[in-house]
C-alpha cells in the first residue's frame, strides 16, 4: 500500500507541473510558453526523488525500516514509470486537443470551399 501511495504522488506531481501556468514567470519559459526545458528537466527528477523520499518515510513510520534505507530496483523503477506517466498523459491529451481542434478547422473550411 505504501508504494502505491508514493507512486500516486509522484504521478500527481509530475501531472500537476504540465498544468501549472508556468507563464506567469516569463524568465522560465520559452516562447510557446513552455517551461524551459533543463528546468522541466530538474521538476522531473524532484518528482522521482520525492516519491523515493515519501515510499521510504512511510516505511520508516511503519518501523520497517530503521536507518539507512536501501531502495530496491523494482521501486525505483515503477516511480521512473510513474513519473513518465505523469508526463505523457498530459502531453497526449494536449495533442488530442490539438488534433480535434485542426479537424475541426477543416470541416470549415471543406464547407466554406463547397459554399462558393
């Protein structure tokens, strides 16, 4: 249960950030205002460390785990999957967005043409 509720925050995180208006700080965005990429870079691997951080203080509450926790690869794993998840989702919704919004402006412009 507790990797399940580090992963979920790891996720959430990493979704989150695609959402944030990051616009409002124009000296960390590009044109299209996006985040810049090193800085989505380092937002990306905070939200890897932060899932290892949380899944170890749950275990630690748990007295599972008492110093020095040595995080196993499967974990680290699923949080990497978890976070690049929490990225493409995201980005697949904005293309789908995108896409229906093109084949929108198409059929207007199909009837417009049919029209004359």
């Amino acid at each position: 249960m507790n990797e399940a509720i580090a992963l979920t925050i790891v996720f959430l995180f990493i979704w989150g950030g695609h959402w944030m208006p990051w616009w409002i700080c124009p000296a960390i965005v590009d044109e299209e205002r996006q985040l810049l990429r090193p800085l989505a870079y380092v937002f990306g691997c905070i939200g890897i460390f932060l899932g290892l951080v949380v899944w170890a203080l749950m275990l630690i509450g748990d007295g599972i785990v008492q110093v020095g926790i040595l995080v196993p690869i499967w974990f680290l794993a699923m949080d990497i999957v978890a976070a690049g998840a929490g990225a493409m989702l995201p980005r697949a919704i904005k293309l789908a967005k995108r896409y229906r919004a093109l084949e929108g402006d198409n059929d207007d412009y199909e009837q417009a043409i049919q029209e004359r």
